[in-house]
C-alpha cells in the first residue's frame, strides 16, 4: 500500500498532464449532439459556471491560509478548519463545474472518474508525508477535521492573520486557471460555430 502511495503521488502531475491533454483535444474536435442553445446547454453551462466560481473563490480562500505557511506548520484554520484538503475539494469541484460546462458528457466521465479513481491515492500519500513532517500535531488535527466532506459548522477563521503577498500572489493565477478553461470553452464552441474547428464527431 505504501508502495502505491508513493507511485500515486509521483504520478500525479504527469497523469494530470495527459489527462488535461485528452479533454483539451476533445473540447478542439468534439461536440455534444443536441440542439446549440437549448434547455440541455443552459443548465449545464449554469450549473458549470456556478461550480467554477465557487471553486475559484474557495481556492482563493484556502491559499490565503496556506501559502508560505504550507512546509512550516500545519495549518487549521480557515478552511482547513472543516476540511484537511480543501485545494483538492475545491478543484474537484471546479473539475466537475468544467465537465458541465463543456457541454460533452464523454469530457464530464473522464474528469469525473479521473478524479473519483486517482486523487484518493494522492490525499492518502500527501496525509502520509505530513504525518511524517509533522507527527503528533498532524495527528491531533485528522482526529478532528474531516479528510474529504467538510464539517457543517462554522469556519473558524480569525480576526487577525499574517498573509504572505508574495507567496498569495504567486499562487494566485493557479486559483484561476478553472476560470480560464471556462472562457476557452466558449472560445472554442464559436470557432466550431463559424467552421474555423472542425468537429470530427458528436458525443451522444
């Protein structure tokens, strides 16, 4: 187990990769088969857009607290105070937000199994490691805060706290990157539109 672990974490920026490179040509050269502009498009493409907000303003959140802070201690407020990995919950949210958006439902299972299959892997190996770095006090915060669904209670987040600017804003273009790939979906349906893409095939 501890053997898959480590493979899981080490594959998980190459993986992602190919991933993304899968869903980036079926967005370029696939689309859905019903009518452009029905009920079908507008809940999905809804539903999508309101996901990817909430994922970006959470990741927004959840970087506040960590950046610069994420090697040295172990962070348990903010988000982190209901939930130990609120980045991959929030990506997986934006993820799923995308798979709407993109109106494609071979686009939606790809992500959706991707991240359903692999990313346990990678929380267990990440939970692994800071048990090591951190013992006893990594030990104590899973004892109270959830690894995936968040507690129903309140944050706790603190009058005051120390951000660190450079490290947030370096960080920041990676909480927007959902909100990139939206706007790239629409860029691309138009240039399907206007037969500047073609469309190689149509997903039931």
């Amino acid at each position: 187990m501890e053997k898959m672990l480590f493979i899981a974490a080490k594959l998980r920026v190459p993986l992602t990769r190919i991933v993304a490179i899968v869903i980036l040509l079926l967005i370029l050269f696939t689309t859905h088969s019903w009518k452009q502009d029905n009920i079908i498009d507008i809940v999905m493409e809804t539903c999508g857009l309101l996901l990817i907000t909430l994922c970006s303003f959470g990741r927004l959140w959840a970087l506040m607290y960590i950046s610069g802070y994420k090697s040295d201690q172990v962070i348990s407020v903010g988000p982190y105070s209901i939930v130990r990995h609120p980045l991959y919950v929030f990506s997986f949210i934006g993820a799923i937000g995308i798979g709407l958006a993109s109106e494609n439902l071979l686009i939606f299972a790809i992500i959706a199994v991707f991240y359903i299959c692999y990313y346990p892997f990678t929380i267990l190996a990440e939970e692994k490691k800071l048990t090591s770095k951190f013992g006893q006090a990594y030990i104590d915060y899973m004892k109270c805060t959830p690894r995936i669904l968040p507690k129903l209670t309140k944050p706790n987040n603190p009058v005051i706290y120390h951000v660190k600017p450079d490290k947030y804003i370096a960080n920041f273009a990676d909480a927007m990157w959902f909100v990139w790939i939206f706007i790239l979906l629409h860029f691309v349906e138009r240039l399907q539109q206007m037969a500047v893409l073609p469309v190689i095939f149509k997903i039931p």
